[in-house]
C-alpha cells in the first residue's frame, strides 16, 4: 500500500484507540455533568493535562501516547460531548464527536469520527466503559467528497450482513477504486494500518457482504475509497451479540 493510503488508514483509527482509552473521572452530579467536564478537558489549550487530571494515575501514560500520535496526525481537532439515554440496565451513555480539518500539499483533509459509550460507577469514579459504536471517516481531496455509510451499529452472532460505503455525487466517467479488510483490536490499539487490496469499483461506491463470527464480540472494518479527486478512508466497529434483544441498545 502507498504511504498515503497507509497514513489514512493510521488517521482514521487513531480515533477509535485514543476514545477508547477516554480517562475515569467523578461521576457526582450526574452524566449531563459529567459530559461538560469531559468536552472542556477535551477542548482545552493543554488536553493531556486537563485530562490527566481527571483520571486515574494508572491510565495517565496511555492516555498520553495515543493523544500524542493522534495529535501528530491531527493537531487541529474539536470535540463534542453529550449526555445520552441510560441502558435497560440503568448504565448511563455518552456520545462523542471529533472533528478536523487542515490543508497539506494542495489537498483539503476532513476528519470526523463518533463513538457512543456506556460505563459503571464505582464510589463516584467511572471505573468501566463498553464502546456501543464507533466510526470515523478521513477525506483527503481537491474537492468535498460526501459519502453516507450504511454500515449496522450491531449484529447477530453468524450472520451475514452489508458493509456499504457510498458516493453520494454522481461518479461521471470517474473511475473509482476501492476495499475493504477486518482489523484487530491489537491494529486499532496501536493505530496501525492494515492493508487493503483495491480492486476497480462500480455502482457509486464500496458493497460488500461480510460474515459476524459465530461468537459474541467486536468486528472492525477499514475500507479504502480513491476516486480521481482524493481518497476516503473508513473505519468502522461493529458489536456483535448472541441476542436479538441486543440489536439496538
């Protein structure tokens, strides 16, 4: 893979293992409160230390490393926390929301991801979180490239299910290249890329038919979009449950 679509890839997963390491913070005053304290941490001039100092010593150094490569690849960010609906068994939830832009070598990037959280408590601190969804989309081109994702949060264990990525502007006589390769959670943790085999697309973008393992956990996806006009990079989790009553938590 070209080092281009190689950092992509790094850029879009970043994301995912930087949230996922989000730190454990006072719970007192409930999530609205909860969710204010975590955007002003996130937003401020020094983000590593107004976070630090809301988490646990043990998590601090983790913390760190994955602001510090995520911020190498995107310096310019702002994020978003809101309060959400609680979980049938009363875990309260946050949805997050990053974004970016920055221009480099006559090419316009734009970065968005967002992921929803559910934790526990534990004498005021958060002490666990479960990753319910994420998703982030990197676009490096000359001009806006807007894709929709049509990609399940959740899924049956053994089921098959669509991996959809499509263009929404009319392609012309655009030629469009593209694929698709599941990542491990080793891969997101340490931001690596994993490599895509392109292959010539047709019908406005990426379809793909994908298998759930048979046993309950999480399946990554990368996939790699390069259109005449620039690059669309792609990662999204999806949750995988052996009960139908999970599908839409």
């Amino acid at each position: 893979m070209v080092p281009l679509l190689r950092a992509s890839l790094a850029t879009a997963l970043s994301a995912a293992a930087m949230m996922t390491a989000l730190p454990a913070m006072a719970a007192s005053g409930g999530t609205a409160a909860l969710s204010v304290r975590l955007q002003q941490a996130l937003n401020a001039e020094d983000r590593v230390k107004a976070l630090t100092a809301l988490m646990a010593p043990d998590q601090a150094q983790t913390l760190m490393e994955r602001f510090r490569r995520f911020s190498m690849r995107f310096p310019e960010t702002r994020w978003a926390v809101r309060s959400g609906q609680p979980l049938a068994d009363g875990r309260p939830t946050v949805t997050l929301a990053v974004s970016g832009t920055r221009q480099q070598d006559g090419l316009s990037y734009s970065f968005k991801a967002n992921q929803r959280l559910a934790f526990t408590t534990d004498g005021g601190l958060i002490t666990d979180q479960e990753v319910l969804s994420d998703q982030s989309v990197l676009t490096s081109a000359s001009k806006p490239l807007p894709i929709s994702l049509l990609i399940p949060d959740t899924v049956l264990t053994g089921s098959r299910y669509d991996v959809d990525v499509v263009v929404d502007q009319p392609l012309g006589k655009a030629l469009l290249a593209g694929g698709l390769t599941p990542v491990t959670a080793q891969q997101v943790l340490a931001q690596q890329s994993p490599d895509v085999q392109l292959e010539p697309l047709g019908g406005g973008g990426l379809f793909k038919s994908v298998q759930a393992p048979f046993q309950p956990g999480v399946q990554t996806w990368a996939a790699l979009l390069v259109h005449p006009d620039g690059v669309i990079t792609v990662s999204k989790r999806v949750q995988v449950v052996d009960d139908r009553s999970k599908l839409n938590p």
